[in-house]
C-alpha cells in the first residue's frame, strides 16, 4: 500500500486524485456496499468460529452474493451465464497454466535438485541469517518453475529440521516460505501469476515485467524486514492465542 500511494506522488497519472467526497456521499456510499460488508463479516466470523473451513467459507460468501444480488433485481439469467463463461474461461487458462507448471515440477523433483541444494546448505557451518537468506533464495529459484503444492511437499520437509536445530520460530519460519513463495511466482521470467495477470488483463508481458519490479523491491524488504524483526510476524497470531 505504501509503495502503491509513493509512486502516484511521484507519478499522479498513474493514480490521479479525486474530488473529496462529502459525508453524505460516503455513508451513501456505505449504506450501498452493505450487503458486502455483511457477507465479509459472516464469512470471516464463520471461519474464525469454526462453522465452515476457509475453503468452504468461499463457496458460502459466493452464494450468499448470488442470492444478495438477485434479491436485489441485479442479477438476472443472461448476467449469470455471462459471467459463468467468462469465469470458465479465466478458470480454463489458469489451470492450463498450472498443469504445464505442475508438469515442470514434476521433472524438476525427479532430478532432486531441490533436495541436493536443502541438503547442501544443511551442510554449512555459518550464521542462522545467511542459512535463512539461502533458503529463501533456494525458494525463489524453484519457486519460479514449481508450483505451491510440490515445492512445499519437496522442500519443507527438508527445512523444517535445520529450522528445529537453528530454534527458529516455526511461525515465523512458515511466513517467511510463503513470503519467498509469493517473490517467486511474480519474478520474470517465469512468474506464474504474470501469465496469469497476461492472460486475464491481456497486457503485453513485457509492459507486465515492468511494472512488477517495484513489487519484487518492496517485497524483498519485507522478507528482510520480517527476517531481522520476527516479531513482525509473530505478534499478530500469538496475540489471538
């Protein structure tokens, strides 16, 4: 969010300002995106108190918006099939993309490059610091060609004993591969989400790798962030407990 409000100052095409909105407008505005509201609360309270798993919360918050949006006279049978094909159609791409990626995977757990390199820096008698800097490099690397499930089952295995043996914060340390995960899959050139980002807003892949390396930057620094100050990412969920 930082990143996204320095760079319209510097550059306000990218975001011009708009007229200040009155008091008025902006409970207007909230009385209309009510409904809204009420679904992202029910949803996250249902999950949080356990009537339904996040996955299944997803399915609950979809049909709740359908049935909303046809009590409201929003929603009709052309609007619906419309947007199911439209839906079917990003659906089909993106999965076409993570089964090549899955595919490519698949290959590269055959070669046991990802347990030669773990296996490598388990090896190493240096700072638990640059131990955690290879890893996330070693995440980065095979995150740009492997998708979440098979890099996971692959890798952590691997890393959770020098993890155990370094008394890392396994919460911390669990945030830190999801971090080095996410840097991966929007790293050119092989990014996945950027084919997926080409496929849906169809924008030229090289304008795509332009504009994501700011990202890359700023997610990098919270990576380091994170890895110096593990409270960061800690604080939140043992507060909760």
């Amino acid at each position: 969010m930082s990143l996204v409000y320095v760079r319209c100052l510097i550059n306000p095409k990218l975001g011009a300002r708009t007229e200040r909105s009155t008091w008025k407008e902006r409970f207007s505005s909230v009385r209309a995106t009510g409904p809204i509201l009420a679904i992202f609360a029910f949803v996250i309270l249902g999950i949080f108190g356990g009537l339904f798993t996040p996955t299944k919360g997803g399915a609950v918050g979809s049909s709740a918006a359908i049935a909303i949006a046809v009590a409201m006279g929003r929603l009709n049978l052309k609007a619906l099939l419309k947007s199911s094909t439209e839906v079917a159609i990003i659906c089909g791409m993106i999965f076409t993309i993570l089964g090549g990626a899955k595919m490519f995977g698949y290959f590269i757990a055959l070669s046991r490059l990802p347990n030669v390199m773990a296996e490598q820096i388990a090896m190493l008698s240096v700072h638990p610091l640059f131990i955690l800097f290879l890893i996330v490099m070693v995440l980065f690397v095979l995150g740009c060609f492997m998708p979440a499930i098979p890099l996971i089952l692959i890798c952590v295995p691997i890393f959770l004993p020098i993890a155990h043996s370094l008394q890392w914060d396994l919460l911390w340390f669990g945030v830190i591969v999801v971090l080095a995960y996410d840097l991966a899959t929007i790293t050119p050139p092989f990014g996945i989400n950027l084919f997926v980002m080409k496929g849906v807003t169809q924008v030229p892949l090289s304008v795509i790798y332009r504009g994501v390396l700011p990202f890359i930057a700023t997610l990098l620094l919270i990576i380091a962030l994170i890895a110096v100050f593990p409270v960061i990412a800690t604080w939140l969920p043992y507060s909760l407990n």
